[in-house]
C-alpha cells in the first residue's frame, strides 16, 4: 500500500458563493484547511483518510445540552408554530425538562434499551422525548406522521413499529386514534404527545433512580433507530448510537470552523423522522449552542410567509433539500427586501437529500451575485455526502463547489474506500459514524462490510479532479439504479436523470429512465406544474426537441432517449414510487408502468410516443 497526502498548501483556497472570491481576505476561516491522506491499495482501491482529529475523547451530545444551559440558560433553543404565535424553549428548560421527564419514564419502568416511538413532527414536545430518552438510556425511534393518511402507509407504520418493538408510542393528536387502532404485536401504550409531555412535567420524580441510570450511559448505547428513506428498496431500520451522534458532529464542528465562531440560528421544515433533519440538523445546532426554529413544509401557497420568517429569524445556516431552495428563489428573486435580510447574516447555504439540477443551480449562484452588496460577506454554498447508516454525513465540502454533484472529502477521523465495481468507484466508509447494525424483526442484521471493514454504500463517486480524488470528491450516482443495454454498456441513471431534467426545464418535474437489457433508452415523462395549460400536441413537441438536442450532444447509446412518453399521473408514493423523501424510486415506478414500457419497445410504433431524433 503506497502513500500520499495533500495537505493545506495543496488545496485549492476558500472563495465565496458559487466559486467566486468576494476579495475579504480577513474572512473568518470558514472550511477547515484539510489533510487528506491517500493510500493506493494492491488491489487498485484508493483509501482517502481526513488527518484532522475532533478532539478526544468526543463529548456527549447530552454533556453538550447541559454545557450550553449551565453556560447561557437563557438562550433560545427550540421554536415551534402555535397559532398565531410562536411556543418557544430555551436551554435551561430544556435541560431541566428532559431530567423530569426521562424521571417519569423510569418511574413507569422502561428499563435501560427500551423503545419510546414518536409518531409526530418536529417541534418542542418532540425534542424532550429526544432529550430524556437520551438521558434515561432509552432508543428514540421517530416515524412519519402522514404515514397514518394511507392504508398503504399505515401498513408500513404497522411494520415498523413491530420492527422496533416500543414499550411505548406517542403520536400527534390528530394521529392518535389511526395509531391507535394498528394491530401491533407489542401491544405497547399509545398517548398522545403533547398531553403526556404536559403530565409528566407536572410529575416530579426522585433524582437517584436518573442519576443512578445516567451514570451507566455508555457510548456505545442505542440512542435512536432510524429507518432509511427506502430509495433502492425497503426501509430498514438503522442503529444509531450515542457515539455516533457526537463523532459526527464534532467531526464536522472541526471541518467547518465557522459553526464555532459564534452560535448558529437554524430554520428547518426537514421532518425528523429522517436523518438530515432530526439527527443532522437538529443536533447540529446543539453541539453548537444554536437556536432551532422549525417551520412549515414549503409550497407554493406559503412561501411567502415562510420566506419572510425565515428573513426575521436572520439565519446564520440554511439547510434544505434543492426542492425547498427552489421554491424559496422564487420569492427572493421577486422580494428584494426579504432577500436582504435572509443574506445579512447568512453564512452557509447547504443542500443534499437529492441532486440539485442546473437551472436550480445557476439560479442560486446568480442571486448571490445580484445581492453581492447585501450578501453577508463569509457565505458560502456547500453539499455533501451521506446515509443513515452514517449518523447522516460521510462528506461535507471543503471549499466552494464549482459544480452542485461536488460533496467535498470525508469527516475528520474518518476513511472513505474508492472501489472499482463494474466500471464505476463506490464509495465505503469506515469510522466512528459507522452504524453496528439494522434493527431486524428476530435479530440485529449486521452492517454489509467490506474485507476491510468499510461499509458498503452503493453509491457512486467521482474525482472532481481526474485521478485525484483526494482533492475532492462528486456524487455520481446509486449503483442500484444503474443498469446495463444489450450491448453491455453501463447506464448511470442518477447523472442522465439530472441531466434530462435540465434539458427539458421547466416542464419536466421528473423522469424515469428505461432500457434495461434493451437495445437502448427510452423515458417516461412526468410534466412539471409550470406545464399545466399546455396542450398535449404541444407539450410533445417541446419534449421532442428538447430531447433531440439533448441527444446531439450525447448520441451514445448510455444517453441518448430514443422513445419517450407523456404520462397523465404523477408518481405514487401509496405505489411505493416515491419515497419517503419525495424523491422518485426509479425501480418501482418502471415495474408499475411495465405497459408503458412495453409499448415504447412495441415492434409496432406507439402513436402517442415521442420519437426524438437521434443522430
């Protein structure tokens, strides 16, 4: 195994937004100056290891919740809508909160390990039960509330909760007699949220049973069970520990700087029963003495609203997926005024959960520059890389992102395996982050490693830098989407995806790919809102053309769409089609369209198909 390293004076220098210097030498150093170590394997594997270590031993999360209320008890941690007006919790409450109310679970006799499930969003109530189940040892298991809409749904929400097993289920109101009424094996106490967090705080418990089963607390404890998003198969329930947690975010606290400047102030609509949102986000503004404000999912219909709050709060962090950013640009490309005060004291825009398309991406660096004169003057556009097996994140960028694929290079203290795998390099990880294991219905599953213990992702990465990776790495992909033609020539749907959605802005909202031991590649075309009024004649001719050019500059056969088709419904997600993300299952959704798909390979051309030209 050879070895080389490429240390700060190799990196490329810290520039602003999009990739551009703002000429403040006197910036705060915002990404850390890495020390990436690359190791050349014998079987032609390349090993990236982050040189810069978190301190040790790592802290905590919960020693970080009572540094911050002992410190400044005052400060803000937590709000949450109510009515008209805003519930807010500062550190001192919550720390005072989450003893008493871990004391209740203790005194009903949930034993060290055992389960609390949260059927419930984001909000003050929630965040307790996260902080006294750490503190009384017990797992945290969130589930997604809008699971109880649906049959389909409430059958998922009723596997997962015989999944984990909980000895006890708490919901929002409006949920609680759906959850209520699912035949868990368990059997266990279903109350609602906000009632039981409101007794149990009446309730004052001794202090010696707590004290006595905190001070067996082990890094090595369950802290949370979190279930994957489901993207390239079912959902799987993935341990999480207590070290996970905090060798996570003191990872990143390390690689970014500016967290530690002064303390953050966050407004999120990510749900918490994903990982961005409930162990990322969240708990980042924790570690950070931060302050959290939880917000309403965006639409159409309250983007105003919500993007005038968010302009009040004055956001050091905005973190969102690039369907939220989206629509957050279109009122601040309109709405100067709130646009000034969004960027005033902003200093990180960081997107993930999905790939960001072009024109997302343009739009957003094109602001910036617009704003130059109110742009808050150490911002920076950032993404990464991560999975739930991962406490969340694996990557994080470590200098403006010339492209929005870029994802940086992995966590201080943690190793990232590059693997050539039928022409592709996945990337594994291996570290602290790492999880111990799946939550099975009979027995903890164990985590598919590698011969040199790296988790295997099944994802796909590629050097920013040709043939070197350790100057920075991009997302390429998931190697369970791709798929090969006849030919044997390799697919990779992730890249044409993003790819067709940018040729045919702003009428296509999404696009699955078909080919699969074909002789080439044809598409099933989701229409964008922007399309509604158009004519079907029309629409396929904008798709047409669309699709030719985009086959002229890739007439090969792993890009170029030779049929296509209009559909009239959008993905399903009672279908399994789309995912608890909101993002498209691309496997799902071809096998439930397989006449559309045998139509568009017919012998006889379908009539209603599109015909591209390809050169």
């Amino acid at each position: 195994m050879n070895e080389t390293s490429i240390g700060p004076s190799e990196q490329h220098g810290n520039s602003a937004a999009g990739g551009e210097s703002n000429g403040n030498t006197s910036a705060p150093q915002a990404f850390a100056q890495t020390d990436i170590r690359r190791y050349d394997c014998d079987d032609g594997s390349i090993i990236l290891e982050n040189a810069l270590q978190p301190p040790s031993p790592v802290a905590d999360i919960m020693d970080r919740l009572d540094h911050w209320a002992q410190q400044d008890g005052g400060m803000e941690l937590i709000s949450e809508p109510l009515g008209a007006e805003r519930r807010t919790l500062t550190y001192g409450e919550a720390a005072e909160s989450a003893s008493a109310l871990a004391g209740v679970f203790i005194s009903m006799g949930l034993e060290s390990g055992d389960v609390v499930s949260v059927v419930a969003g984001a909000g003050c109530d929630h965040a307790l039960v996260k902080f006294a189940c750490l503190r009384a040892r017990l797992v945290h298991v969130p589930l997604s509330p809008t699971l109880a809409n649906s049959d389909s749904g409430r059958a998922k929400l009723a596997d997962r909760l015989h999944i984990c097993k909980p000895s006890l289920v708490l919901t929002d109101d409006s949920t609680l007699e759906d959850v209520r009424g699912l035949q868990v094996e368990t059997g266990p106490e279903v109350s609602s949220l906000s009632e039981f967090v409101a007794s149990a705080l009446k309730a004052r418990q001794a202090d010696s049973a707590l004290r006595q089963r905190m001070a067996s607390i082990s890094p090595d404890d369950t802290a949370a069970i979190y279930f994957t998003s489901g993207s390239t198969g079912d959902a799987k329930g993935v341990i999480i520990t207590r070290l996970m947690i905090s060798a996570v975010h003191g990872a990143i606290s390390c690689h970014w700087p500016f967290l530690v400047h002064h303390r953050p102030t966050m407004v999120d609509w990510l749900p918490w029963h994903h990982v961005f949102g409930g162990l990322d986000n969240f708990f980042k503004m924790i570690w950070n003495g931060g302050t959290y404000h939880v917000r309403a999912a965006p639409a159409k219909e309250n983007i105003v609203e919500a993007a005038r709050f968010m302009a009040a709060t004055g956001p050091t962090v905005y973190v969102d997926v690039p369907f939220g950013i989206k629509l957050l640009l279109d009122q601040l490309e309109i709405d100067g005024e709130t646009c000034g005060d969004f960027f005033s004291r902003l200093e990180l825009i960081f997107f993930a959960g999905a790939g960001m398309d072009a024109e997302t991406w343009s739009r957003l660096n094109a602001l910036v520059r617009r704003s130059a004169g109110i742009v808050h003057p150490h911002l920076r556009i950032a993404s990464g890389f991560g999975a739930t097996e991962a406490a969340s994140t694996i990557c994080l960028a470590h200098e403006a992102p010339g492209s929005p694929a870029e994802i940086g290079v992995p966590l201080p203290g943690t190793a990232l395996r590059l693997v050539e795998v039928e022409g592709r390099t996945e990337m594994r990880v291996r570290g602290p982050i790492v999880s111990p294991g799946y939550v099975g219905a009979e027995a903890i599953i164990p985590m598919p490693l590698d011969e040199m213990g790296f988790l295997r992702s099944g994802d796909v990465g590629a050097s920013v830098h040709p043939s070197h990776p350790e100057r920075g790495l991009k997302f390429d992909g998931r190697a369970a989407e791709d798929f090969k033609l006849t030919n044997g020539t390799m697919v990779k749907v992730g890249a044409l995806r993003h790819m067709l959605l940018a040729a045919c802005a702003p009428y296509l909202a999404d696009v699955a790919i078909a080919g699969e031991a074909r002789d080439y590649l044809s598409a099933l075309l989701f229409p964008a809102p922007a399309a509604d009024g158009m004519t079907a004649e029309k629409l396929d001719k904008f798709f047409e053309q669309a699709l030719s050019e985009h086959n002229a500059r890739w007439p090969n056969r792993s890009m170029a769409i030779r049929h296509a088709m209009v559909m009239s419904d959008q993905p399903s997600p009672d279908a399994g089609e789309v995912n608890d993300k909101g993002h498209l299952v691309q496997r799902k959704c071809l096998e439930n369209r397989q006449s559309v798909i045998d139509r568009l390979y017919a012998e006889q051309p379908d009539p209603s198909m599109i015909r591209p030209h390809v050169p």
